[in-house]
C-alpha cells in the first residue's frame, strides 16, 4: 500500500509542499518545495484505500470520521494543494468522474417533492447554526467586496445594493409601487433590503420552512409585512405578472433538467417592461459534474452550471440578455470570512450537533472557497428582458442607482451588529 501511495501521489501533487505519513507509519514527500509545509496523516488503511479508489468521495468522508488527520496547517491549505495541481481530479479517478458526468441528470432531477426535500437538508437545520457564521442580514451568498479590506457585512450590503441597481427599482412610470419576485429569498435579507430601501412590493419564495418562518417574522418586526410577503411555494407554482424578478443563490438547486422550465416560467411572469436580475454561481471552463461528496452530504440535487449551459435555455424562452457580470474572487472572499467565523465557534456548533458535523462543514467551507480561488468557479450576475429599449444603453445607471441607495440606507438602518449578538 505504502508503494502504492507513493506512486499515484507522486505523479498529482506536483506543486508546493505535501507531506504524507502513512497508516504504517511510513513518511513520503510530495511537491516541488513551494509555499508552507503541510503534513498529513492517515490514521487507517481503510482510508488510504478510500482515497485511492473515489478520492472525490472518501477525500472529504475520512476528513470527516477523523481517519484522514492534519497535522501541519488545515484542510484548507491541504485542498490549496489538491486543488492547485495541473488537474482538477487525480487521473486514476477520472473514469469514475466520467460515469458521474454520463449519470448527472438523473442526479439533479427535481421534481417538487424530490426540491423540497433537498432544500430541508441543508437550510432546516438549526437556525443558530447560520446565526454564528452569516452576516447580520444573514446573507448566504456571495457577498460584493467594493474593497478587500471591507467587512462581510458591508460586502453583503453592497452585494444586495447591487443587485437592487440592476433592477432599476426609480425607474417607474407608472406612479407606483414595482411588484418584485425574489425566487429563493432565503431568509428575506434581499427582499427586506428592497421594500425598506427601494420601496419595492416584493414577494419571495422558498422552500425551506425555516426560511419562510424568520423571513415573515422579521417583516413583521420592521412593519414592511404588506410591502414584503414571503410564501412557502415553489416557483414553479407562482402566479404573476412582476415588473421585476431577482433570484439569488436558488439557480444553483434548479438542476440543469429544469433549465428550459426556469426560464420559460421566468418569462411567463416577467411584464413586458420588465426586468429580471439572475445571481448564480458558474463554471468558467465548461459542463462538469457535480462532486459526489457536496452532493452527498451538503447539496443533493445540485449543479453549478457553466454559462454554455445556460444561455441557451434564456435564448428559447424569449429573454434578452442585457448585461453579464462576472464575480471571481468574491466568493472566495466571502467563503473565507465564513470559514474563519464558523472555527471560532466550532465548539458552539459541536454542542448543537457533534464533532464529524463541525468537520463536515469545516470541509465543505474550505473546500468551496478553494475551488473558487484555484479553479474555475465564478458567480455570474445575468440582466435580463423581453425588450431591447428596457434598459438604459450604457451601464452607468447601475453607480448613480447604488449612490441613491446608498443614500437611502443610512436614513433607514441602524449599526449593524454582527450575527448572533
């Protein structure tokens, strides 16, 4: 086994400085000597065989059960470097990546009840676990740093601030209040933002009770329950018109099954003077397949869709795309600070569940900010409508709408406080 490892490692780990002791005690050197050391040790030979039969399942599994041990650095630096290599999956395990891909759209078949469920396993778990990591708004999506040294909170204001410009929410003629569509809402941080801020009729859906419970109650706790309705509804099953629709952080639940019926119900509700904001996270260099152990243990049912999958399905529907923005390192960014939080608070966490549960997600926080810092992850912000005279012709409405908001912001917000106080 011992030979084994040596030779498979070997010919991956190219780069940096990698240290591996194995379960018999043997010490093997990997890399070219760049960058901090990181050692690592594996505790059984059960988890040695894992890693080398399904590395992109047992990697994160024996993290997890503690039979995969760092001893030197953290299990970020150790998927900095496994991550960092000149290929995205060990080449013994490209066969098994290739049945994945062959076998992706069964896995991200979602039909309501299949969405409902995949929704309850990761956003109705225990509200005070969000509470220690997320921002005040609890935010849990790519935050917009106008600076790297901004906050998480501010990065998340001006995430939504954004956002909110795209929408061009001044822009009313028809003396009114714009009805908004927030698919995904979360837990109504977005949504809140545009009827305090905007002045927008928003209503959002999602299919997470918890969510749809705190969304309500902090609408009826600011006094904006008549201007911010969140429902506990699938989107599929939304009746319209909306002069404006924004979906943020949702898409990536869709499944690249339900592209065309995303698009096409998007349309269906979109007013013909309407715009549409669509914030996912994307793949910049083409379709690939879902990582067994996200889709396993932290997203059933996902797929981070590259923009080739994509922009076909808006073209079919009918929609117009008026403007693309790509985020790289932002989502890197915001990973980080949810990283560094969630460890500071890892033995509250740990008294709320237990100690395979802080490392699951130590894993999964990590592993998400280094594919976005080594390999081809991005968030891709996509403008859309049904007519080409919607939107101004030059993009410098987006600065003057987020000064105005801005303005806005310090007449309606308190301090913030950080998450949990």
């Amino acid at each position: 086994m011992d030979r084994l490892l040596r030779f498979l490692l070997k010919t991956f780990v190219q780069r940096g400085t990698f240290r591996v002791t194995t379960s018999r005690g043997t010490v093997l050197t990997f890399g070219d000597g760049t960058g901090q050391p990181v050692w690592v040790r594996f505790a059984t030979r059960a988890a040695e065989w894992g890693i080398l039969l399904d590395p992109e399942l047992k990697f994160g599994e024996s993290y997890m059960n503690g039979t995969f041990v760092v001893e030197r650095g953290s299990i970020a630096d150790v998927l900095a470097i496994m991550l960092g290599q000149n290929s995205d999956v060990p080449h013994w395990a490209r066969p098994q990546g290739l049945l994945r891909f062959l076998n992706r759209r069964l896995q991200q078949f979602n039909p309501r009840r299949r969405a409902r469920n995949n929704v309850a396993h990761h956003y109705d778990l225990d509200g005070r676990l969000y509470s220690l990591f997320l921002d005040a708004d609890r935010q849990y999506s790519c935050g917009y740093f106008e600076s790297p040294e901004q906050s998480l909170d501010d990065a998340q204001i001006a995430k939504k601030r954004h956002l909110a410009a795209k929408l061009l929410l001044a822009r009313d003629h028809h003396e009114r209040d714009l009805r908004v569509l927030d698919i995904g809402c979360g837990w109504g941080g977005l949504g809140l933002y545009l009827a305090e801020v905007a002045g927008a009729d928003v209503t959002g859906v999602t299919l997470s009770q918890e969510q749809h419970a705190i969304a309500n109650e902090r609408a009826a706790e600011k006094g904006v329950a008549e201007r911010a309705r969140f429902n506990l509804q699938d989107y599929r099953d939304v009746a319209g018109p909306f002069d404006r629709i924004v979906s943020v952080g949702m898409f990536e639940h869709v499944g690249i099954n339900h592209y065309e019926t995303f698009f096409r119900k998007s349309a269906q509700l979109l007013n013909d003077d309407g715009v549409m904001v669509l914030h996912s996270i994307g793949r910049s260099e083409g379709p690939n397949a879902t990582s067994p152990w996200i889709a396993k243990y932290i997203f059933p049912g996902g797929y981070i869709p590259s923009l080739s999958e994509v922009l076909p399905h808006i073209e079919k529907a009918g929609l117009l795309v008026t403007d693309m923005e790509i985020l790289r390192l932002h989502y890197a960014e915001t990973l980080k600070q949810w990283r560094d939080r969630f460890l500071a608070h890892r033995e509250q966490v740990e008294r709320i569940y237990d100690r395979r549960f802080v490392r699951m997600w130590e894993f999964y926080l990590a592993a998400s900010e280094m594919s976005f810092r080594e390999q081809d992850l991005m968030v891709f912000q996509v403008q859309l409508t049904k007519r080409q005279d919607v939107v101004p012709m030059t993009r410098d409405y987006i600065g003057r709408e987020e000064r105005r908001l801005r303005g806005a912001e310090g007449e309606r917000h308190p301090p913030l406080r950080l998450a949990g106080e």
